[in-house]
C-alpha cells in the first residue's frame, strides 16, 4: 500500500482484486506490459504506413469477458488537414 | 451402479485439496452411497492420515496398476463407514510409476461397483495432475481467497479448458468472514468475478479442520461445525440438489451465488 492509498483507506483486498485482475491478463494471454508496448509499436509503425494517425493517442488494451480476453485497440485517425482547408 | 469420477485439484498446494475429498466422501458415504477415494499424489501419501486409514494399509495404487494384488484387496474400508473406500497413494515410489492410461483402466473397472469415485490430486500442473484428471467426469478446483491461490486455480482452469475439459466447478475454501468485512480478504464475489466458473461451495475458515485431521476423523462425520455443514452441502451439491448456500456461505450476493448453484 502506498501513501496516497493509506490516506485515502484503501482496503488490501481491493488491491489484491486489482492486482490480480492484471496478473489473469497475462498468464492468460501470455503476454506481459512489455510485449503489450512492442505490439503497440509494431501496430502504429504498420498503420502509419497508410494512414495519418497520431501514435501518442493510440490505447492498447487487453479486456476480459467470462473467461475470454480480447485486444482491444483503440487507434484515432488525424484530420485530414490539407482538404479542411482546400 | 456407473460411479461418476470427481477430481479435486488446485494448482497451488496447502489449499485444502486433502480436507476437501476426505469430508465430501464421508458426507456422500453417510448419505448411504458407495464411495471409492483415491489418493493421486504418489510419493506424498496424505488422504490416508486425513481419514483416519494409514495403520490399515496393506496394498497401494501401484500395487494394483502393476498387478502385484486385485483392486478389491487395495481398498480400504472405512472403520465408520462400511461404503467408505481408499485406495492410498504409494509413499515410496516414483511418480511416474502411473499414468493417465492407468487411471482410466481403474477407474473403468471400479465404476460399476460404486456410486461415486473422488479423486486427491497432488498440487502442481505434471504428471500427477494429469493422472487425476485423466478419468474425471467433473472436475472440482479447490481455492483461497489468496493472491498466489487464485493464480493457481486460474492457470488451471486455463489447462483444463485446452484439453476441453467440461467446466470445472469452485470451492472457496477458508474464507475469514471477518477479515472480508475488514476489507482485508477477496470475498466470494471478488473470486468468483476473477476466475468466472460456477462456485460448487463456500466453506469457512474453521478451527475444527486441524482438530478433525489430528483425529483422523473428517468433520463432516457428525457435529455442527460450519465448515462439517459446508462440506456436506457441496456434496448435497454434486447429488442435484439445490442447495442455497447458508449466511456464513455467501456475502450480501446471496442471489447471485444462489444462480450459480450447480445443477445436474
């Protein structure tokens, strides 16, 4: 538990359903934060070859329902700047 | 008789596994069913002390796969109960001495003497487990409302859903309604909404388990115990019963939990 965690009350076992919740993610996926980002770098580097996208405002994220996880990417197109004007 | 094979396993080791198969075959046995128990942690006998069995043994598990004695003559037959069997693990041999063939041989051939067979697995995700999996018809993940446990149990349902297994059932064993008040323990709910299988029972933290096991006599034998009383309604459980789970079994998700009870 950190300081602002003990400031404000927080109970260990919600820290440990959190917790949890993100190690399930990975030993179910098999996949680890890292392997998660280089994915990501990957996804932008690919897309960004035929599309403008902004790479700092992509999400990647791993979600659950029941016992089945899904990659969920979340990838806003930048405005196309150059007809606005035209 | 056609028996239904129940394995109990867990992942993680301490959970209660032992506890778990000793109390729901005695509480299938009072119930008047024929009931074999086997132990599948060769090397690491247990069942036999947690039943009260170990100055009875003659002939073990690798007796009977490797022919050295009938499968009648290795089971041992309860001193309380008369439909009461165990089948005890071998304590000096390797591991590797059964194998998931050797089970289902076993078990095929028990199956129609018996009503029930329940199978002790030993913690781990290798051989052993493989074994005691081998043969189930239903498969029963014991766990704690504990970080590493619940890991566990979850890279085990994980297994089990690879080799298509059908949809293993939880028990929630030791849970601490004070500390759960507290906020210093993962309810019912919090374990069921990270693992997400269909919980089979809810049994509580209860001095009386370490008493029972010095005793050689499994609590739910006789007696009031809460964790005695949980134990017999997961086994009212696997018979079909609807059996709505009591105030020291559930949180305020009475209905939820209730939804979830398992049916044949």
């Amino acid at each position: 538990m950190n300081f602002f965690e003990r400031l404000i009350g927080k109970k260990s076992a919600n820290s440990a359903k959190e917790r949890l919740q993100l190690v399930l993610i990975h030993d179910r996926t098999d996949m680890t934060p890292a392997a998660l980002e280089a994915l990501k770098d990957d996804l932008i580097a690919a897309i960004s070859k035929h599309i403008d996208i902004d790479p700092s405002s992509v999400r990647i994220e791993v979600e659950h329902e029941g016992r089945s996880q899904r990659l969920i990417a979340d990838i806003p197109l930048r405005v196309a700047a150059r007809r606005r004007l035209g | 008789m056609t028996a239904k094979v129940i394995t109990v396993t867990s992942g993680k080791g301490g959970v209660g596994k032992t506890t778990t198969v000793a109390n729901i075959a005695v509480a299938l046995a009072t119930d008047g069913k024929r009931v074999v128990c086997i132990d599948g942690d060769i090397g690491l006998r247990n069942l036999d002390v947690v039943m009260g069995l170990e100055n009875r043994i003659v002939y073990d598990i690798v007796d009977v796969i490797e022919g050295r004695c009938r499968t009648r003559q290795a089971m041992i037959r309860d001193k309380r109960l008369p439909e009461l069997f165990l089948i005890p693990a071998a304590q000096t041999r390797d591991k590797n001495a059964v194998s998931p063939s050797d089970m289902v041989r076993l078990c095929d051939e028990l199956r129609p003497e018996v009503d029930w067979i329940l199978i002790d697995s030993p913690a781990g995700i290798e051989r052993g487990f493989r074994n005691s999996i081998a043969a189930a018809d239903k498969i029963l993940i014991v766990t704690n409302p504990e970080m590493s446990a619940v890991r566990d149990a979850d890279r085990v349902i994980g297994l089990l859903e690879a080799e298509e297994k059908a949809a293993p059932s939880l028990i929630i064993n030791r849970l601490n309604q004070n500390m759960v008040k507290r906020g210093d323990m993962l309810s019912v709910d919090d374990v069921y909404d990270l693992l997400r299988i269909e919980v089979i029972g809810i049994v509580p933290e209860d001095e009386n388990v370490v008493v029972a096991s010095n005793r050689g006599a499994p609590l739910a034998m006789e007696g009031k115990t809460q964790a005695g009383q949980a134990f017999r309604h997961i086994a009212r459980r696997l018979n079909g019963e609807i059996v709505p789970f009591m105030d020291f079994e559930s949180l305020s998700l009475w209905d939820r939990i209730s939804k979830l009870a398992w049916r044949k």
